[in-house]
C-alpha cells in the first residue's frame, strides 16, 4: 500500500513544548495545531493503515485499538503530535529550502511552519495493541515565535512544499511579542 504523504498548504502553529533541534530527555518531538480538511484525510485513510497492523494479529478478537493520533482542542482545531529519534529525523528547512543547522536556534511555541507527514499502523509487541501513528518527513519554518528551530534529512523539501515568503536561515525575521496594553 502507498504511503499518502499529507502536507499542509497554510503554515500551521506549533502549540506546547517543542524538542525539534536537539532532544529533551524523552527524544525529539513536535506538536502542532492542524485544521479540519487535515484531520478529514486521516481519518479516512486511518482503516487502510490498520489492515496491516490487523493482519499481524495472532487472534483479531483480542485486539485493543488505541485512539486516533489527533485529539479535538476546538472546533476544527486538532493537535497532533510527532516523536522521533536520530536515525528518522525529518528535515528542517527554512521558507526557500535550505537545510537549517544550526542545533542552538530555538522552535518555540506559536511558531508558524508547514509540515510534510504520513500516517501508519503499528501493532505493539503484546501482539494485540494496534494503532497508527503519524511520522514526520519535513518541517518548513514560516514565521518564528521569537526562536527557529533546525534539522536536517534527506528529504526534498522544496518538491514538498515550494518556496514561501518568510523565515531564512541566513536572514532570521524575528517578529518581537506586542506587549499587553500597549498599541
């Protein structure tokens, strides 16, 4: 079965704790907010990447499925969540497609990037535990939330998302936080 690679069309706000340039005691990791129209095609491929994990099963009856890898925080808003280690780290590319590298450059919270992802079935060791899971391939930095954040893969960034207007590496655009009260 070929792999659906879903990339977002608008950037999207990275929300919460963020681990993308080097890991935190628990790996790397990203979250981020992501509308509806991402949401309705994952779930309607989610059956097809179950099959897999079905078909390993010792006895389907058994079987405890965990819940989908998004979870509802508004209305047609979801956050989805995404974990990785060394050998799978996606590629980090500033807006005209250039690697970032720079592992000491910050990716906070409410920064806008795109994201380039795929979903699969896993079946757990227990051989009754499935599930799907979604692995990123490619993050594109839009705008910064007073940070940036880098990585680098293997990954043809720019053929996934094209060049946007925004963040470089050689030229960060660093938008300062409008004080409360002020005008």
């Amino acid at each position: 079965m070929a792999r659906t690679t879903h990339v977002t069309k608008e950037p999207v706000t990275l929300d919460g704790y963020q681990a993308v340039m080097k890991p935190s005691k628990f790996g790397y990791s990203l979250s981020a907010i992501v509308g509806q129209d991402i949401v309705d095609a994952l779930e309607a491929e989610r059956p097809n990447s179950l099959e897999w994990a079905i078909s390993k099963l010792k006895n389907p009856k058994r079987q405890v499925l965990k819940p989908e890898p998004w979870e509802e925080v508004a209305e047609g808003q979801y956050k989805v969540k995404f974990s990785w280690n060394d050998e799978r780290k996606p590629a980090v590319v500033d807006t005209e497609g250039t690697a970032i590298t720079d592992e000491e450059l910050p990716l906070y919270s409410g920064a806008q990037v795109k994201l380039a992802f795929h979903q699969q079935g896993y079946l757990l060791k227990d051989g009754v535990t499935l599930g799907t899971t979604l692995k990123l391939q490619a993050v594109q930095v839009v705008a910064l939330n007073t940070g940036a954040g880098v990585d680098t893969g293997s990954v043809d960034a720019v053929a996934l998302f094209g060049t946007t207007e925004g963040f470089k590496a050689d030229d960060p655009n660093v938008t300062p936080k409008a004080e409360e009260g002020a005008e």
